[in-house]
C-alpha cells in the first residue's frame, strides 16, 4: 500500500465450491507503524490487499461503506476496489498484497475475514525471511486457504453518498462526540429537517439517529482495541456516563465493551459479534 498525502452470530459464511482454482504468485507483507494520525486517499492496486493484525484505530472506506477495522479480523479488498484509508495516532497494522487468482467470495467485494495466527505466523515469516520458492508458493497457497469469509456488519457502516449528508457523516466519524441536533445539521447543509431525514433513512437505511449511535460504536471499537479505559472511550465518543455507553454498545454489538476488550486479549476471532 503506498501513502497517498461481522453476523451477529460470529459465525463464518459457509464457502460455496470454488468455481476457479486458487493459483496465489506471490505475497508481499509489511508493517505499518503510526506515530501521528495518517491518511492514505482514494487509491487501487493491481493485487488484492489484506489488511489485519490492527492496534489502535484504522478504519477504510471501500464499496460505498465505512469499516472499522478491528483487532480480531482483517479486512480483504479485491484488486481494482477504489478505497482509503485512515489511521490515529499510535496505529500500527500489517498491509498484505496478494498476486494471484482467488476464489470469488474474495475476489468479488470487500469483505471482512478471519486471520488465524497460522496464517499471521506464515506472512510474517515470509516478509522476514527467504524461502525456498517451492516452499515459498506452498506457503502462500496455505495462507490464503486459511482466510475465512465471515459477516461484515458488525463492522461496516453505510456511508451517505449525497454531498450534504456526506459531509455530517464525515464530521461525525472525525468527532463523534459532536452533538448537533438535526435542525442544526439541516441549517448548516441547507435542507430541510424533514428532507434530511428522508434522505438518511433512504441512503443508509438508518435514521440519523441510529445512524451516529452506530458511528461512535464503530469508532468506539478502536479506540477499546488500542487500550482506552471504557470511561475514556465512552466521553470520547460522546457519552458522558459510561453505563449508557455500555448500554448503547451492547444494543448494537450484542455484548458489553468488556466482553469484546477480553476476547482480543484471549484472541477471539469473533469477538466482534459474540454473546454472553
């Protein structure tokens, strides 16, 4: 990648039989470490793209959608996708790009898979060190063959794609603990409260209202990843008392924030969606 300026179930989406083989040609893998926040615009690559092993806050807009990238997934993003990417302060994340001819549950959309530690083990070796090149495809093939293909939701929000809406979303996700009403929101982009809202409901299928509570769980999500105390996550995305942010994440995500903070320290690949 080059710098340019989940079911609510958790279970994995049943793989269909390949329609093509899987012929990987090569992989390359590096690690990105964030010292100040970071953006990398709309961009496309000739190779797929894997972006996982996330500490702290990454989030990328790819196929009309805002995902928030968490610790316990990767993101896939087919080659050709047009996307950006967006990183705070002390991120890190390792970036994979992915030569080769894939089955079409990943070749067709950005979707958000499982990055079992064999496979995280196996790129970073490859990117280490230098392999035999029959061990070397091998290895490669397997990595690939370990992804598994699980429900985006969880992590994707639907971004607005008119002008005006596009700006309050932006703002929203920027400072999620703004707390405009919608008058004011329709006063600064010039349209009616009833229009606003039709618009909203029509673009992402969400009120507004519904629409910023799952913005600032999104947010929310990576700033729990990167170590914040659940008091410090809540005021930051615009809760001032803690038990109504667990309150408000547990509606959206199905557990509490401490449920999904202890499932990444104990390496849960579904503690995006899990229960209690």
């Amino acid at each position: 990648m080059t710098r340019q300026a989940i079911s609510q179930s958790g279970q994995t989406v049943p793989r269909a039989t390949p329609e093509v083989e899987v012929h990987v040609r090569g992989i390359s893998t590096q690690y990105f470490e964030c010292a100040t926040p970071a953006t990398w615009t709309d961009h496309v690559h000739a190779t797929h793209e894997l972006l996982w092993g996330a500490r702290g806050v990454l989030t990328v807009e790819a196929d009309g959608g805002f995902f928030a990238v968490p610790a316990t997934l990767g993101l896939w993003i087919p080659a050709g996708v047009v996307h950006a990417v967006k990183s705070t302060q002390g991120t890190g994340f390792y970036c994979s790009n992915i030569d080769g001819q894939v089955v079409p549950h990943l070749a067709e959309r950005t979707v958000a898979v499982t990055v079992p530690a064999a496979a995280q083990e196996l790129l970073r070796h490859m990117s280490a060190y230098d392999m035999e090149d029959s061990l070397r495809a091998g290895s490669e093939q397997v990595v690939v063959g370990l992804l598994d293909v699980v429900d985006a939701r969880p992590m994707l929000l639907p971004m607005p794609t008119d002008p005006r809406l596009e700006l309050i979303a932006r703002a929203l996700l920027d400072d999620p603990a703004l707390d405009r009403s919608l008058e004011e929101w329709s006063a600064e982009v010039a349209i009616s409260v009833r229009n606003l809202s039709r618009l909203f409901h029509k673009e992402t299928g969400m009120t507004f209202a519904q629409w910023r509570i799952h913005a600032r769980v999104r947010v929310a999500l990576g700033l729990l990843a990167a170590g914040y105390p659940v008091s410090s996550v809540s005021r930051r995305v615009g809760y001032n008392n803690p038990s109504a942010f667990v309150q408000v994440f547990r509606k959206v995500m199905g557990h509490t924030p401490g449920w999904y903070v202890s499932s990444i320290k104990a390496g849960n690949h579904h503690s995006l969606a899990g229960t209690e």
